[in-house]
C-alpha cells in the first residue's frame, strides 16, 4: 500500500543519512 511505501521509503533515507 501507498502507507506503506512512504515508510519504507522514509526507512531507507534514515539508513541512508545515518
């Protein structure tokens, strides 16, 4: 789902700025 998307997206950029 769309809510889902934004919280793996948002997952991913947290991984990604850390």
């Amino acid at each position: 789902s769309l809510c889902f998307l934004i919280f793996y997206i948002s997952l991913k950029l947290s991984l990604l700025y850390n």
